[in-house]
C-alpha cells in the first residue's frame, strides 16, 4: 500500500462516561472515565490500524495533557511523529445520560499558534511526506492559525506526487470552497451536509441536492474529488462528471464521536491499496456505521466494518 501522513493540528485527549440523568444543580455521579487519543488525523490514523492498515500521524502535543496523548498513542500502537505545539494540549468530555440514551460533548478550543508555530509546522509536514502517497487533513484548526494554512500544506507537497485529503470545518473550509479556487487545489474534500448547507447558503434536502452542490464545487476547482456526508442518509460523492451516493447502514446508533474521521480513514485506506473511488466510498460508509454502534469514543471494529459494507449500497445519481 502507498504512504499515509495523518496530520492532527488541534489534538484533544477524549475524555468519556455516563450518568443516570443529566441536569443543572446536583452533582452528577460518572462512571470511570475512558480516555482516548482524540483529534480527527489521530482518529484516521487509530482506524487506518484497527483496518489493518499503517499510518504515521503527525501531531502537535504540548503541557502535561500533551504528554498524556503520547502515552495514549504508544499504548494502541499508533506511529507518531510529534510536534512541539504551544500551551497545553485540549481536553474534550463526552457524557452519556443513561436515561435517555443521549450523549453531551463538550469540546474545548485548544491552545493558540501563532506563525512561527505555522512555519515549523509546514517544514515539518515537508520534511515527514513520502512521494506518491497520501496525506490527510483532518479535524478542526487551532486558534490563531490562518485559514489558508491548508492551502499553503498543498503548495508544500506540489512535486511530491502526495494527495491531499481534507476533513476540517470553519473558516478554513469556507477559504477552500469559496472562489476562485485555490491553487493547488487537495485531492479530496469533505464535509458534513450541515456545512454544505452554510457553504451553499440554502437547503440542500434531497441527496442530488447535495451531489449536485458536490458537483459545482468540482466544478470551480475547489477539489478533484467532494465528498458530503448526509448523516443516516449516507454520503454522495462528486468527481470527473460521477456523482455516486452510498447508503449508511441501518444500524442502532449509541455514539457518533469519531464516525466521520473512521469514514476518512478507511476511504483513505482503500485508495493507498488501489481501490477505485466507488470502493474507497463504500469501505469509508461501511466504517463511519460500524463506528455508531460503538459506546462513547470507540471507533470501528475490522469485522463490523467487513460485515457492514454489503449494507453500504452503491448508486448512481
């Protein structure tokens, strides 16, 4: 399989637990917590090794909560490269109220970079890339760091024959998908249909709707391939005049944390072993439902995503 360069800007340690009920007033008594390594690159490449496949994350750990991280990723086997980052690296707390079946996540901004930190980031990501493979963008961006920064990442890896695939949110999403497009473009981009939405300033009800909206990015060179993930009605797919959909599977949903960042790595994983498009979209489907039925932040199993993706059914638009 090709290389994979996983780069996680804005890690957390994911704290999770559970309570009777959650309300305002009394102390809530918890179960023992279950502490992850957290961030959507580290999350790929936790998936990516769950699959079957190999990774180097890229991830910028700072503080004591930074160090926690590293033992963190030591202990599933995760092969990092670290970055010193500024501050202390974020926390995020997911609770499960017994009751209800409902999960609260409280996510925390993480420390602010400034540009050197963005400069030492960007030789580091230079320095890490291996021709011809792939490297992935995933989660959301730091405080302070510019909203081209990806765009820079992708003038950085010009030459190499890597791919770019990205997964973020915000301001840096909307510099990618708003015109002109930004040169060079990433491979892959990919975002959730509550995102396209705002992007594409009205609703997007309908699946060709979506692949439609898809499409015009394609269109104006914002990516080769966008991908919009609509939730329980799956995910549709635009590039080269294509427009595909794949269904999620109907499974019962426990916990949504980390299921975008399983579909990015096992589609990523698909692609560095040569799949097509449409296989690399139904594995990413089959993974993101496989990791629903896990509690709190556990992500995919490797034999619910193999059992899943005949579920994952593949159509034309």
């Amino acid at each position: 399989m090709q290389d994979i360069l996983t780069i996680t800007l804005n890690p957390a340690v994911d704290l999770s637990t559970a309570t009777d009920q959650v309300e305002p007033g009394p102390k809530l008594r918890c179960d023992p917590p279950r502490s992850d390594p957290g961030g959507g690159g580290i999350n790929v490449s936790r998936t990516i090794r769950v699959l079957g496949g190999r990774s180097r994350a890229l991830v910028a750990l700072g503080g004591a909560t930074g160090r926690m991280l590293r033992d963190l990723l030591q202990a599933e086997g995760i092969d990092y490269l670290p970055f010193r980052a500024p501050g202390e690296t974020r926390q995020s707390l997911a609770v499960t109220d017994r009751g209800t079946g409902q999960q609260y996540r409280f996510v925390m901004p993480g420390p602010a970079w400034d540009e050197a930190h963005s400069v030492a980031m960007l030789a580091m990501i230079g320095q890490s890339v291996i021709r011809d493979g792939y490297v992935v963008v995933s989660g959301s961006n730091p405080p302070g760091l510019q909203e081209d920064f990806i765009t820079r990442v992708a003038a950085r890896l010009e030459g190499s024959g890597a791919k770019l695939i990205v997964d973020t949110s915000g301001p840096a999403l909307r510099h990618l998908a708003t015109p002109p497009a930004k040169t060079p473009p990433p491979y892959v981009l990919r975002m959730d249909q509550e995102e396209a939405e705002a992007l594409a300033g009205r609703p997007l009800p309908a699946r060709a709707d979506s692949a439609g909206f898809a499409a015009r990015l394609v269109e104006e060179g914002a990516a080769a391939v966008v991908i919009v993930a609509r939730g329980a009605d799956g995910s549709v797919l635009a590039a080269g005049g294509r427009r595909l959909h794949v269904a999620a599977a109907d499974v019962p949903i426990r916990s949504k944390v980390g299921a975008g960042d399983s579909f990015v790595g096992a589609f990523t994983l698909s692609l560095a072993r040569n799949a097509s498009l449409a296989k690399a979209l139904q594995h990413g489907a089959a993974a993101a439902s496989a990791t629903v039925i896990t509690e709190a932040t556990q992500l995919c199993t490797r034999e619910d995503t193999a059992r899943l993706v005949a579920e994952s059914v593949l159509s034309e638009l």
